[in-house]
C-alpha cells in the first residue's frame, strides 16, 4: 500500500467511506444481521493457528471477499496499518476485533509482540490501509520472522491497486515488475530509473501527488517517452486512468496540479527490445553518425528515439564521444 501524507490519509479516508456496489456515494451500513450470522457460522470452521495476509478493499468496500470476512470475524487479533482505518472497515461489515497498529515507523518494536502471540497459537490477521499486505510495507520481514520459526503463514488474496492499475492501463501484462516507490529525490530517482532502463517488462511504481510530476519527467528523460498510464482513485466514484507518453503525462500534472488521491505509474517496456539488446559498440557508432552533422543536445535525441535507449544514457554518453564528458 502506499505510504500517505496526511493529507493524502484524509482525503482517502474520506473518499473510501460509504462507496456502494455501483459505486456511487452512501451512507455506511452493516451488513444484514443474517448475513453476518452466515459469516461468523462460516468463519468459525477454526482456521489453524498462525499468520494470515489478508487483502482489503482499495475503495469500493464490496471488493471484500467472503473468506476475508470469514477471518477478521474469528482473528484473535489484526495487526494493521493504521487502526483508526481498519475499524471502520470492520464496522462496516458488523464486526469486531482486537488491533493492533504495525508499521514501517513501529515494525521493530511491535514484530516481537505479534511473534509472541503467534508462538502462543494466536490467529493473527496482517492487513493494509487498503489493498494486499506486504506491498510497500514492513509485512515482508514479520512474514520471514514467522517462516523461520515454523510458524503457518496464509494469504488471502484480493484487491491490488498495482494489479488493478496493471489491468486498465492498456500497456502489457504478461511481464511485469513492480518498483515501489521510487526516492525522492531527483538525482537518485534517476540512478534508479537508469537501473530499470532496459528490463523487458511493464513497469508499476507507486508515488505521492506531490512528486508526480518531477517523477514523470524523469522518468521521460531516463526511460524514454515511452507508452504510460497514470490510474488514481481506484474503484471509487472518481476512478482515472491517463494514458499518454511519459512527456505528455509530465506536462499535464504540471499544468494540472498534484491530484487527489493514491496514485499508481505505469510504464510500458522499453519499444521491441531495443534498449536490452543494443551493444554499447552499436550505439557508439550511432552516435558518431549523427554527431557529425548535429549538437551533442540533437543527436542524442535522434539516437535515443530510434533505438529506445533512455535519453540520459544516450547523452552521457554523446558527452562522452564529442570530448566534452570529461
């Protein structure tokens, strides 16, 4: 799940609250009370002692599966990002249950606890704000302190913002690599970028409205203007999905602003496998072509569009061969 500024937890809060079936806006509401007796009958067919990721809904509520509700109906306790969250969650399908807060910024001192419980024969239920656990979160680390104790670990699987991004962008899903967020800053978010440069894949990354922008013309500048799509707002009422290049994505969140809500990136693979197949000999000599009739600035611009290669590489690299790169 991605991390929130305050704001951005307001917003998403508020925007996540009462999202029906259809959804359109409502007031929340418990389920049926013969529902929930159904579920809780159903849930109580013990599950076994252990950890159990659990998936939740990224904004429409009735995107909750039925074996999920089974679990948080019977969990001896629910380690969660932010409890305030999870209980109104729970509130809204009629149920209770102990939480307990665990995330990146308590994770070392709270994992020895969940492990306590759990060595005592607990079933402990690990869920996000929203979405699936262990995706940009400290889940992964009580995960493999479980495993190395013997202790039962299930997933329950469910709503994925990357996933469900993935699936509307229109770009290829038969590879893809899921980054995370990338850093902050611009300098090291384009190291980053250039690490990526040449995986054949569909990239998923994570990020805050705030550095959307700066994000996606680095990206443009690392990567290429590749193919893009920009998914916020994700089975909610204000679901969108932008699909342009890299450049046309930056130059629209510039102008628009920062928008609302949590955001995924995704960015089609390199074009025919350019950029993971051409040998630093073939782009030199490229390169030496167009220098001889152009700038540094224009060749390495034409190189990089015909071939894939990220402009950046392209350009240090023209630097490098016009005698100006060192």
């Amino acid at each position: 799940m991605p991390r929130r500024q305050d704001a951005q937890r307001a917003s998403e809060r508020k925007s996540s609250r009462g999202i029906s079936e259809e959804g359109e806006a409502s007031a929340p509401k418990p389920i049926e009370a013969q529902a929930r007796s159904k579920l809780l009958v159903a849930g109580a067919a013990r599950f076994e002692p252990g950890l159990y990721l659990v998936a939740t809904p990224i904004g429409n509520l009735r995107d909750v599966t039925l074996r999920a509700l089974d679990l948080l109906a019977v969990a001896d306790l629910i380690a969660c990002e932010d409890t305030r969250v999870s209980a109104k969650l729970l509130a809204h399908f009629g149920l209770s249950a102990p939480l307990a807060a665990y995330h990146e910024h308590n994770a070392e001192r709270m994992r020895p606890k969940l492990m306590e419980r759990l060595k005592a024969g607990a079933v402990v239920a690990l869920i996000s704000d929203a979405g699936t656990p262990l995706v940009s979160d400290p889940g992964w680390k009580l995960v493999r302190a479980a495993l190395a104790d013997g202790i039962r670990v299930s997933a329950l699987p469910g709503p994925s913002a990357a996933l469900a991004g993935l699936l509307l962008s229109g770009l290829p899903s038969d590879r893809f690599l899921f980054a995370g967020f990338l850093p902050s800053k611009s300098a090291a978010r384009k190291k980053s970028l250039a690490a990526l440069a040449t995986v054949q894949a569909t990239l998923i990354f994570f990020e805050t409205a705030p550095r959307l922008a700066a994000s996606l013309a680095d990206m443009a500048e690392s990567l290429g203007d590749r193919p893009a799509a920009v998914a916020r707002e994700l089975t909610k009422l204000y679901e969108e999905v932008h699909r342009q290049p890299l450049a046309a994505l930056a130059a629209h969140y510039r102008a628009a602003g920062p928008p609302k809500g949590e955001i995924v990136v995704l960015v089609a693979p390199p074009a025919s496998g350019a950029a993971a197949t051409l040998d630093e000999a073939a782009l030199d000599r490229s390169l030496s072509a167009a220098l001889a009739t152009m700038s540094v600035k224009d060749a390495s611009a034409a190189v990089a569009a015909a071939t894939g290669q990220p402009r950046r590489l392209v350009y240090q690299r023209a630097l490098a061969l016009s005698g100006r790169g060192t």
